[in-house]
C-alpha cells in the first residue's frame, strides 16, 4: 500500500494532455517540466515570445493595448477554446490561468498591469460558474513577485538582484518565491487533489496581500 500511495503521488497526471501558455520560459517552463515528471501523456507549449513580442511599445496607447491583448484577450480566448474542445469531447478537466496578486489589489504604478490581472480573475470567477454543469474546473494563480526571465530583462538585473528586490516585501522569512513553487500550486490546481476547487484564485505570495 506504501508503494501504491508513493506511485499516485508521483504520477498525478499519468495519461492527461495538458496545453500550457507562456511554456517558452519562467514559471511556464517549469510548469511544463513538473507535469512531464507527474505523467502528463501530452504537452503542448504555446508562446508569444517572437521578435514582435520583445518590440518595445512606441506609445502609451500601443503599449496598453498590447497588454490587454495578452493578459485579457489571449486569456480569454485560451480558455474559451479550451473549454469548447472539453465541452465537445466529455472531458471533465481543469483549466487554470495566471493572474498575480496585482489582480487583488492597487499599485502606485503599472495601473494597466493590474487592471488587466483584475480581469483575469473575473474571467476565472465567471468562467467557473459557466463550465462547472460540464464538470469542468477553472481557477488561477496569482503569484508575487518573482525572478522569471522576463523579469529579469525588464528590470535589467540578474536574478539574484531581482529576489533581493521582491524579498522584505513578504512576511515569510527564509524563503525566496521560485517558479517552482508556483508550478506546484498549478499542479495542484490541475490533479483530482483539488477535484472540489473551482472558481478560486490560489494566492502564492509569502503573505504579501495579508501584510
């Protein structure tokens, strides 16, 4: 029975096909790569990280409306097509997005940052309600701060530098947010360990909202 319970909790998505946003690198990389160890009999990597993705915005205006377009429409339509394909086929399944702790509060800055995470837990609160009579999850995490490439290239510091920086905003001594950890809670999200959640927002953040 050991040997049983040890194989369940090492495989908790044997056979599942999953599709992962944002799989090229940070937490999507490691998303990808903890499903792969877990069993995941698929894995479909999906990226917006072209050379036109990397151009920086010439204006305000662009800049915003290329915001939304990623972190709200793209949103939208992932799960929109996502569930159209459960909903065709019978699957009970989980869809979980990516918001931030950006969508649970206000900021001094990046206010279009943190309108377009807002919408995304809307999405999922809303999405929840319309999917569950076909069985089907939705719910997001919504990580602090953290050292993923992109963030590493937007604040033009090495990763060390940018944990330094995210680090005294959280009560949570001795531990530094890592992709991994996020992985693990959308991990979870997308198991039978959360077969009862739906229309949650899984906060991963070392007690930073709460502060």
């Amino acid at each position: 029975m050991a040997d049983s319970s040890m194989c369940n909790a090492k495989n908790k998505l044997e056979g599942k096909v999953a599709i992962i946003t944002g799989g090229a690198s940070g937490i999507g990389e490691t998303t990808a790569r903890l499903f792969a160890d877990h069993g995941a009999r698929m894995i479909v990597i999906a990226d917006i990280q072209d050379e036109l993705g990397r151009q920086v915005a010439t204006s305000i205006g662009v800049a915003f409306d290329r915001l939304f377009a990623i972190n709200v429409r793209g949103m939208a339509a992932c799960v929109k097509h996502a569930a159209r394909v459960m909903v065709e086929g019978g699957v009970r399944g989980s869809i979980v997005c990516t918001a931030s702790v950006a969508g649970s509060c206000g900021g001094k800055r990046r206010t279009d940052y943190h309108m377009s995470k807002h919408a995304v837990i809307g999405l999922v609160r809303s999405a929840s309600v319309q999917l569950g009579v076909h069985g089907i999850r939705v719910n997001c995490v919504s990580p602090h701060g953290l050292a993923t490439p992109l963030t590493c290239h937007a604040y033009g510091m090495p990763a060390d530098e940018v944990e330094k920086l995210f680090e005294p905003q959280t009560p949570l001594e001795g531990v530094v947010l890592r992709a991994g950890h996020v992985a693990d809670a959308v991990l979870f999200l997308a198991c039978r360990d959360s077969e009862f959640v739906t229309g949650h927002d899984l906060v991963v953040d070392g007690g930073f909202l709460i502060r």
